[in-house]
C-alpha cells in the first residue's frame, strides 16, 4: 500500500508545493489550491482530477477510483484507495494533480528532460 510518506516524497519535490494539516487531514496545495488530500484514516487519497473525466475514470477501475462525497463532486476531484495503486501509479497521479493546479508554463518546464 502507499502511504502519506511516500506521497510526501514526491509531492513536496514539486515547485511551489507545500504541506498542511487540516481537520486532521494531510493535504498537498499550491498557494490555497489544495490538489492532494488523503482521508483522516489515510487509506484514501483525494486527488485533482478533470471532472469531465471523472466518471469514466471511476467505470474504468472502480475498484481503484472513486467519485468524491456529494458536496465534492462540484470540484475537479477524485479519489483512489491507495491499496490499490502501486509507487509509480502514486507518481503519476501527483504529477498529474499538481500541474492541474500550476501555471502551465512551470508544469511544462518540470515535465521537460533535462
């Protein structure tokens, strides 16, 4: 299973990122944009995610992805259980969270190789 400190690993090596708690909750944000957030049990991770993509995601793997709670469904988010994801699946979903909510022009220098 993943876990927060692996998560943390790769979120907080991305520009501009930085890590709260809140309500109990560790989350990963870029200024107040919040694009990670994990359940209080941390067996589920909350991610940035186009809601247009959204269903589709979910019907696709439903035993890995969620929808969010009603009152969440209004924003680009979804969910994963993180027992059902591997390390280099974690990654790719915080990349992808991440450039969702930075300037595209920063996401694109990051993605670039050196």
């Amino acid at each position: 299973m993943v876990t927060v400190e692996e998560v943390r690993a790769v979120a907080l090596q991305l520009p501009r990122t930085s890590e709260a708690f809140v309500h109990g909750r560790v989350k990963f944000r870029v200024g107040r944009i919040v694009y990670l957030a994990f359940s209080r049990d941390e067996t589920v991770l909350g991610f940035a995610f186009p809601k247009e993509w959204r269903e589709a995601l979910v019907e696709t793997e439903p035993g890995k992805f969620m929808l969010p709670g009603q009152s969440d469904l209004r924003y680009n988010w979804a969910l994963v259980r993180l027992d059902a994801i591997d390390a280099a699946e974690m990654r790719e979903l915080v990349l992808d969270a991440w450039s969702m909510v930075v300037p595209k022009r920063l996401s694109a220098a990051y993605a670039e190789p050196d």
